[in-house]
C-alpha cells in the first residue's frame, strides 16, 4: 500500500499516517473529520484526519478538485459527498488509509471500480487536471447486479457496499415489517439501522412496477422474500383445485418481474436466497419455494451483466459462460 502521494507536486500526503505534510502558500482549514485546503491556484482539497475520520464539509462548501478519503473505514460518505454536489464528474478521488482492513488488494480494486475511485500508488504524483482519476459517470456499463447467497452469508452487506458511491439510492424492502414475530422484527430494525440515513425506503412487493418508474440506484432486498409475499398473493401454495389458476397468476407475475428487470433503466442491484445447496425440503410447499426461487434466480441472472455468489462472506464472480 502507498506511504506517500504527492499532490500537485507540492503538498505531500502521508497515506499511510494521519499527518499530511502542507506547503506555504495552501489555506488549511480544519473541519469536522479532517481538512479543507485551498492552493494557491484555487484548486480545493479535501482530506480525512485519520483512519477511520469522516471529513464533513461544511453546508455551502465549494466542490472539491481531488478528494481522499478513508473508502474502507466508511464507504457511504462518498454517496453523500456526491450527493451534496461536493464531488463531482470533475473531482479527482482516491482512497486513503487502504490497509488490512480490506482482505486482499484485488478485492480493493474490485470495490473501487464499482465506486468509481482510484488506488494510488506509492509516491504518485496527482495533479487536478489529471483526467484518468475523473469521471463517476453512474452505472455506465453495468445496470442489473444479482447477489447471490445463503443465510447470513453477508449477500446483503456486498450488495449495500456495491452502491455505497451513489449518490441516489432506494432501498427496496420486500418482507414483511415482522412487528407479530420479534425475532424478524429485529432483524428488520439492524436492516434499517445498517442503511445510511439519505437513502429512501420503498417496502412494497411491486417490484415489476418500480423497475418500470425508478430514478438512480435501487437495492432490492430481496427476491426470496419477494417471491414467498408473490406466492401468497396468488394463492401459489395450494396443492387443491385451484392450484392450476394460482400457478398461472404466478406464473405470469414472475414473467412481469424478469420482462421488467430486462428492461430497466436504473442501476439496479438485488439480492437472492441460493436454496439449493442444502437437502430436499421434507414439505410440498418448501419443495414449490425452492424450485420457483430457483429458476427465478436462473432467469434475472441470465438478464444481469454481473452476478456473484456470498459464502462466508467472500465473494466468487459468477462469470457468463
């Protein structure tokens, strides 16, 4: 990891320490979390004051020219900055601090890609007009992510980390609040507290519909929970005469989903239950869940440019064959 940038070839940034060095001639100002500095051309820098710090700049702040900032200690103070219009398409940003709290350096450069922000090298030199660090440009190249996992495999945090950077984010709930279940309620509540507090909370099981009418980044969470709401709604469990009709209206709405997934114009990352690792489910209905989630799952991912696979919190890309 780097000891030292240089930026613009005169102020120097210890990375690895919380001491930058500044130059005569740069306006210093300490705000909340770490350092606002003006050079001597104008160009603005924003820095944090340790590991861990999260700089806040003060309502009204000018936007920045170069950003650092501590992306691993907490990575959503980049969608609030940008949300903020303090960085921009035109600011130069990168991590500081990178160290072992990230478990290897490709999984580092993994999640800067999709926040759109650089690791630098040792003795660096950056500079604002450095057109190769700009750029966040959204969801270019990518629009529909499927996360993929077991229970407690971590599939919601990576999905939460993936849209840390963006600046418009909803969170899609599709269960139940639990409020006759603690248990789930509780679950629910370290969901909610988990989420940065700018991000909007839609909880509703018309997810064909917001796909359809959704501005910026959404997060569904998720298809499992999504499909046992759809399954009640139509009647889906029942094994009796009317099992032909309640298959058809799922049937049909699970189409709607997937036709709207293809189409979709936001970012889009979901996050799904892999129920098929385990044994045969003893029950009729826990045999129907399966097989549904199942070939749902196979079909959003057959519509996805990125899928990927939680266990035990790694995460194993899901490459197209």
């Amino acid at each position: 990891m780097p000891s030292s940038i240089v930026v613009d070839g005169v102020v120097r940034l210890g990375v690895g320490t919380a001491e930058p060095r500044w130059a005569a001639g740069y306006q210093v100002g300490a705000i909340a979390g770490g350092w606002d500095v003006t050079g001597p051309d104008g160009g603005r820098l924003l820095y944090p004051g340790g590991p861990g710090a999260v700089p806040v700049p003060p309502e009204g702040a000018a936007s920045y020219d170069i950003a650092f900032l501590d992306m691993l200690g907490d990575p959503t103070q980049l969608g609030l900055l940008r949300a903020r219009g303090l960085i921009t398409a035109g600011t130069v940003t990168a991590v500081a601090f990178a160290d072992h709290r990230v478990s290897s350096e490709r999984e580092l450069a993994r999640r800067c890609a999709f926040w759109q922000v650089s690791v630098l090298g040792d003795g660096e030199r950056v500079t604002s007009a450095r057109s190769a660090q700009k750029g966040f440009k959204g969801s270019t190249g990518t629009r529909r992510v499927l996360v993929l996992g077991g229970a407690r495999s971590g599939k919601s945090e990576r999905a939460e980390l993936r849209l840390a950077g963006e600046p418009d984010v909803t969170y899609v709930a599709t269960a139940a609040d639990g409020a006759s279940d603690p248990d789930w309620a509780a679950r629910v509540a370290a969901h909610r507290a988990r989420r940065p507090a700018w991000w909007r909370t839609a909880e509703t099981t018309d997810l064909a519909g917001v796909l359809a009418t959704a501005r910026g980044a959404l997060l569904i969470d998720g298809i499992g929970t999504w499909l046992a709401a759809v399954l009640d709604e139509c009647g889906g469990w029942d094994h009796g005469d009317g099992a032909g009709e309640a298959r058809a209206r799922l049937a049909a709405t699970i189409a709607g989903l997937v036709g709207a997934w293809r189409q979709t114009s936001a970012y889009v990352v979901a996050v799904s239950d892999e129920t098929g690792l385990g044994v045969v489910p003893a029950t009729p209905a826990g045999r129907l869940f399966r097989d549904e989630l199942g070939r749902l799952n196979q079909a959003l991912a057959a519509e996805s440019e990125e899928a990927e696979l939680v266990v035990a919190g790694r995460v194993l890309p899901l490459d197209a064959w």
